[in-house]
C-alpha cells in the first residue's frame, strides 16, 4: 500500500493534466468560482509548496536548535543561521516582501555576493578552455579551428583582420555559418534526444514501472 | 486596431472537434501514445523472456566502475551532486538510477559517498535512496545521513557550498548528473582543483559544452537517461531505451522525408503540415 497509494494518485492526476493540456474543453473548463480548473490545479502545487516550506523551518528549528544545545562542530554557524530566518520571517511579516529593512540583507548581503560567485566563472572558463583547447587529436584541433573563427567573429579586431566584405564573408560570415549550420545540427539531434529521453522516462513513471523515488519496500 | 480586436473576440474552435487549437497538438499526442505503447510492449516482451533488440554501449558508463574503484584505491570519498529543478522533474529521475547506484557500488567497497543537493523536497527523496542503497549492500550501518546533504536552495550558494565541499572533502570521483545552468564549470574546475576523476551527464544542451572541456568522460544529453536504465543492469527497464530508439528512427525518417518533399515540393509539404497539426 505505501508505494501503491502514492502511484494511484501520480497516475490520475498525470491523466488529469494531460488531458488539461490535450483537449479543448478540458483547458477551457471554468469552474463555479469562475477560475480556469488549470490554473486551480497550479494553486494547489503552490499550497502544497508553502506546507512544506512551514515544515521545513520547523525541522531546520528542530535540527539546529539541538546542534546549539549538544555544542555540536560548528554550532556558532546554526546560531547565526536561526537568527537570520527569525529576522527576515519577522521583518516579513511586520514590513510585507517589499519593506525596506526586510529587503535590506538581501540587497547589501544577498545580491553582491551571488554576483561575486557568477563572476568568478570568468576566471574557471578561462581555466578550462586552456585545458580544453590543448590540440590532443584531431577532434580538439577542430573544435580549436571553430572556437578561434567564432571568437574573431565576435570582436572587433576580427573585422579589421578579415572583414564582412571579403571572401566568404570574413570572419563573421564563417561564425554565422558554423552556428547556423553544423552547430544548430549537432544541437537539434541533442534536444531530440533529451526530448526522447524525457517520454520515455515520463511513460516509465506513468506506467508504474519507475518506482524508486517512492522508496523502500 | 479593430482588426486585433475581432480577432480576439473570435470563437476559438477545438481541432477535430475535441483537441486544443495550438500548433503540434495532435502530432505531440500521437508520439506521446506511441511511446507508452512502445515502452509497454517491449517491457511485456522483456518480462515473457522473448527477444529484445539490443542497446547500444555507453562508454560514460563504463567510466562509473573506473572511478569509484579509483576512490576505493586511494581511500578518499565519492562526490555525487545535482542541480535539480524540481522534485518532478524527469532529469531528477534519472539521477535517482544513478544514485542509486553509484550509493550501492560505495557501499560495497567501503567507500564513503558523500550526495549534494539545491532543493529541500529531493533531498528527503535522496536520503531514501542512499539508505536503501546501503541496505540492499548489506551494510545499513554505514549509512551516514550527514554525507547526504542540502546545500542551498539558491544557485550559486549552492554551487559555491558544493566547491567548498569538495575542496575539504577531496573527492577522487566526482558525478555531475542532471540539469545545470551556469554553475557547471564552477563545479567541474573545482573537482578538477582536487584532481577528482569527473563523469558528467547533463541533460542541458547549453552546458554540455563546459562539461566536455572540463571532465573526464561526458554522458550527453539523452545517455543520461539511457544510462540511467542502463545501470539499473534491468532488462525490464531496458525495454524504455528500446523504445526510445524506435521513435528516434521513425523521427529521423520523418525529418529526412519532411527535407525531400521539401526540396520537390516547398508549396505542398504534407510532411510539415501533419508535424504542426
């Protein structure tokens, strides 16, 4: 019953929604309170969403109140981390989402930080573009050629070098080509692929025969 | 301006009677059936013992057992980390299998195996799966809860917590299995920091590229949910791949049919007309 239950209810509600976005008159079904059933089915994912979050706050208290009262590795970290959930659930809920000391910690703290992190990709793709373009075999002297011409297609000195009214276009003519051609090739036989992998995984759980994410027996 | 407004006041009729007036609807519906019937039938051939069209090798995979057996050699702990979107999404799925497996294999040779995640819901889902893992190798007692862990819900709080993680823990393998956006690289350079042997299998076109410059071996696209029934050695759930490759022939065809009458033809392309129906 523990894995029969859960994939009962997978089933009509994966044959509920297919049918929502299949037939005419199931996407256009309003019900009485004047809401499309679609969008009620969206809300009630929301809700769902939201009693889980509450529970997990209540387990995140739970977990990191005992770190703090076992004096467990690292417990000054758990203190920092229930204060700052207890400031901003109190903050949100005295100033609403758009007050400005609850926004506060997100914009000074928050945004400059995750901006530093994205940042740093620049310094790891020039790490492993180094790597990547080291010429091994002929595949990597390929890829080197296209990411040179594509690279000159896209700066300036590119254009002074071969410009867009010399032969084949120039740089910029040949990048142009290698995107819209091979490249758009070799990417439309992935995304199909990935689109195929997805149906069958999808007609995997829909038929029941994919089970692990119910747990043990 | 009146135009736009009678068009927007006009009745909007359903396809056929019954199905949705949007582009590809009924062509989506018809591959959509053939593929769960295909799914069920080789499935129901694979059960009865009759024969099933063999698949393909996926050398990604081979490299699983090379690498675990790396860590298992050196002493240090295997790295598994996802940057799932959701709890329902098919690329979640799919590193379900592999986490499964890459959890039992750990278990097996006394490898620690440490699992990182971005969303709260998955993570409950994971810890499930390692459990089992452990069970199923004989060695419940192993299972350590703390080795599996959420991160951070948020991108690159996540991705830098996982970077953080492997550069204390120094992994010998490292599997990055599933959707990821901009933080693949920072993942992959920080396993290749440690000089972590690194199998990617990412179902994002736009990342693939980071991934195969930056790891040692990359499943792409669609072999991460091959490989996933691939490593579940379950000729049951290899019957799923079977399937997948019919329709991929029969897709091939269709595009390779629908460039001919094309070039003969562009005024009457029925090919076309039936894919957008």
């Amino acid at each position: 019953m523990r894995k029969e239950v859960p994939f009962i209810i997978s089933l009509v509600f994966a044959a509920v929604r297919f049918a929502l976005e299949a037939f005419h008159g199931a996407y256009e079904y309003t019900m009485a309170s004047g809401d499309k059933l679609l969008n009620a089915l969206s809300w009630a994912m929301t809700f769902m969403a939201m009693a889980a979050i509450f529970l997990g706050a209540l387990n995140l208290f739970r977990i990191h109140g005992n770190n703090i009262r076992r004096k467990r590795p690292h417990w000054q970290f758990s203190v920092y981390l229930l204060a700052l959930l207890a400031y901003q659930s109190i903050m949100g809920l005295v100033q609403s989402h758009t007050g400005t000391i609850y926004l506060w910690p997100y914009n000074a703290v928050y945004l400059p930080l995750d901006a530093t992190m994205f940042s740093m990709l620049a310094f790891y793709i020039a790490s492993a573009a180094y790597r990547a373009f080291r010429i091994r075999n002929v595949d990597a002297a390929v890829m080197l050629l296209a990411a040179f011409i594509v690279m000159m297609g896209n700066v300036p000195i590119g254009e002074v070098i071969w410009g867009p009214d010399s032969f084949l276009g120039g740089f910029q003519g040949v990048k142009e080509w290698i995107l819209r051609v091979p490249n758009a090739a070799g990417n439309r036989a992935i995304t199909l692929g990935i689109f195929l992998g997805v149906m069958a995984t999808q007609s995997r759980i829909l038929l029941g025969i994919e089970r692990r994410h119910l747990g043990q027996d | 301006m009146s135009e736009f407004l009678l068009a927007a006041a006009e009745e909007v009729v359903a396809r056929l009677g019954i199905f949705r007036p949007v582009a590809n609807c009924i062509f989506s519906i018809l591959i959509s059936i053939v593929m769960i019937i295909l799914v069920y039938v080789m499935i129901s051939r694979a059960r009865r013992g009759e024969k099933i069209p063999e698949i393909r090798k996926i050398p990604g995979i081979e490299a699983f057992e090379e690498a675990i057996g790396r860590a298992t050699e050196m002493g240090k702990p295997v790295h598994m980390t996802d940057y799932s979107t959701a709890l329902g999404s098919d690329s979640t799925f799919a590193y379900w299998s592999f986490l499964a497996y890459i959890a039992k294999q750990c278990a097996q040779y006394d490898t620690r195996f440490i699992a990182t995640d971005a969303n709260y819901l998955v993570n409950v889902v994971n810890q499930e799966i390692v459990k089992q893992a452990y069970l199923e190798a004989g060695k419940p007692d192993a299972y350590n809860p703390d080795d599996v862990r959420f991160i951070a819900g948020s991108q690159f709080a996540w991705a830098m917590g996982v970077a953080g993680l492997v550069g204390r823990e120094k992994p010998a393998a490292q599997f990055l299995v599933g959707y990821f956006y901009a933080e693949s690289l920072i993942l992959a350079e920080a396993g290749n920091l440690v000089g972590a042997i690194q199998v990617a299998a990412a179902s994002s076109p736009a990342q693939i590229p980071f991934f195969v410059a930056a790891c040692d071996y990359t499943m792409i696209g669609e072999e991460l949910y091959a490989g996933a029934a691939y490593v579940s050695r379950d000729p049951v759930i290899m019957g799923t791949v079977v399937a997948q490759d019919i329709v991929r022939v029969s897709l091939y065809v269709i595009v390779l049919l629908g460039g001919i009458v094309q070039w003969m033809s562009p005024e009457n392309n029925f090919i076309t007309t039936f894919i957008n129906f």
